[in-house]
C-alpha cells in the first residue's frame, strides 16, 4: 500500500448516494445537490451536511422541512449542473426542466423525474458540522422507472453508477428491521 494524501481521504467514503433536497421558501421551490448523506437509523433518520454556503439553507432552517429525492444515472447531467448554479438567480426546476409534485406533509415538492423521494422534517441541526438531522414523514418510489442505478459522487468531480445487485438477504434475516 502506499500513503494518500490526508486531504483526499474522505474520496474513499463519500461514495453514498447523490440526492436533490428540495425546499420552499414561502414564495419559491428550489433544489440543491448533495453527495454528503448518511442513514441515522431505521426509524427512517437522515443526516445531510450543508450550511450557509447553500441558498436553499435559509430556507431548510426557517421552514424546518425539505424532501430528499433520489435521481438515477440517467439525470446525472441535470444533478451536476443543479449543484453548479444557485437558486438565487436560477429557477432550477424550469431551467432542468423538473416536475415538482407536491407531497402530502411538507412545502418542499417530490420531483418527479426522480426515482424515489421522501418527504422529511428537521429534527436537528448540529451547527458545529453544519449536519442537518432529517426525519422522513413520507416515502414514495416509481416502480415502474426503467432507471433504477444511482449515481454516487467520489469527490473529485467523478461518480461511481451502481452496478449488479447481490442478495444475501437470507445471511442478514436476523439483522435487518421487520417489514424490510
């Protein structure tokens, strides 16, 4: 083995799936992309880091409530350039040419196009790390979507698509929570 720079560890766990959280000001929707998400628990608890850097932030932390929606391989374009402009000046919905939907809990809109979202509260934000503690209220998946690979970022402006999924559902029955 040989020696990577510090600097460039976190390249070896961010690979989790990129998502689009979606808010609503009041008098606007807005999307923002985010590679830095982590399961809390199965109850379903979220955690998603961002800050003051990120338009949709003011809006996430007054109105408390976001949705996390989950896009596939095939919008990794829109994904990318979401995450490249701001919400301050860019209607992003019309510019990637995104359908909000509107949820039965909260403002922020599902986006259709995306294979799955979840509607979530905040339950927490943790200022030192700018973590965001979601819990998701609602979930929704479009089972009929072709499209099923997610894109994970690496975080040198590459991404991983996942691939071929392997069942060891068996081995894991006594691990994994009941309904699962």
């Amino acid at each position: 083995m040989h020696q990577l720079d510090l600097n460039k560890a976190f390249t070896l766990m961010e690979p989790g799936p990129v998502v689009l959280v979606t808010t609503n000001d009041g008098q606007k929707n807005n999307i923002m992309t985010i590679s830095w998400t982590m399961v809390v628990d199965f109850t379903p608890v979220f955690a998603i880091t961002t800050g003051e850097w990120n338009y949709s932030f003011t809006a996430l932390r007054k109105n408390k409530e976001c949705v996390i929606a989950i896009p596939t391989v095939d919008m990794l374009d829109k994904v990318v350039g979401i995450g490249t402009c701001s919400g301050k000046d860019t209607d992003k919905f019309a510019k990637f040419k995104l359908t909000p939907v509107q949820g039965k809990f909260v403002k922020s809109p599902l986006i259709k196009e995306c294979l799955a979202n979840i509607e979530c509260k905040v339950i927490d934000i943790v200022k030192k790390n700018n973590i965001v503690v979601l819990e998701g209220v609602a979930a929704y998946i479009d089972a009929a979507r072709k499209e099923k690979r997610t894109i994970h970022a690496v975080g040198d402006g590459t991404f991983i698509v996942d691939g071929r999924k392997i069942d060891r559902r068996e081995m894991m029955v006594s691990k994994l929570p009941y309904g699962v």
